[in-house]
C-alpha cells in the first residue's frame, strides 16, 4: 500500500511549511492516471496525521480525468489509462493531464 508512503510525504510537506499551524483543511487533486486511490489516502490521512499539524484536519480531494495528447493528429482525448490509444487509432500518445497528485491548498486556524 505506497497511499500510506504518499500520505506521510504530504503530511510531512505541510508540516515543514506550516510547523506551528493549525491544519483545518487540505486540498489535494489526485489524477485519475496518478496510480494513487483517494479513498486509500482518506484512509491513512487520520492515521498517518495523528500527533501532527493536520491532526483532526479535513481531506478535500479533487479527481481530474486524465489527458491525453496525440502526436500523430494532434488532438487532446480523454484518457482513461496511462497506456492510452488515440481515437485515430495512434499509440504515439503523451498524457498531459491527470497523472499527478498536488497539493493545491492548505487551510490553517486563526487562533494559532
């Protein structure tokens, strides 16, 4: 289960920039193609955030579609894999959206 190595990593990335904060809120987009299931990191999130910053914190996380970009005709498709085929039957396929897991916003108490 690498949600668990993952979860840690943005547990300790908060906790580096924020280290006498108060997290009430994590934002997180995690792609479709990113290999890393949502509901697996909601899970350690509790786990993996108890005695930290983000204790008791709540986990917001978006799923965008993944994207992919055909070299051949030059259109951009949904992607549904990471081994993606284009429509036009081409394989020369770069994903261009996602595959990532970013942290977009952390929101911390006033009374800090």
């Amino acid at each position: 289960m690498h949600e668990l190595a993952v979860t840690e990593s943005v547990i300790a990335a908060i906790s580096t920039q924020l280290p006498d904060s108060r997290v009430v809120v994590v934002h997180l987009e995690i792609g479709r193609l990113s290999g890393v299931m949502p509901d697996a990191v909601r899970f350690c999130f509790e786990l993996a955030g108890e005695g930290t910053c983000v204790e008791g914190a709540r986990l917001d996380i978006t799923e965008p579609e993944g994207v992919g970009d055909c070299a051949d005709c030059g259109v951009s498709f949904p992607a549904r894999d990471p081994l993606a085929m284009c429509p036009c039957g081409s394989a020369d396929v770069v994903i261009s959206g996602g595959a990532d897991l970013t942290i977009k916003a952390v929101e911390v108490a006033d009374d800090v």
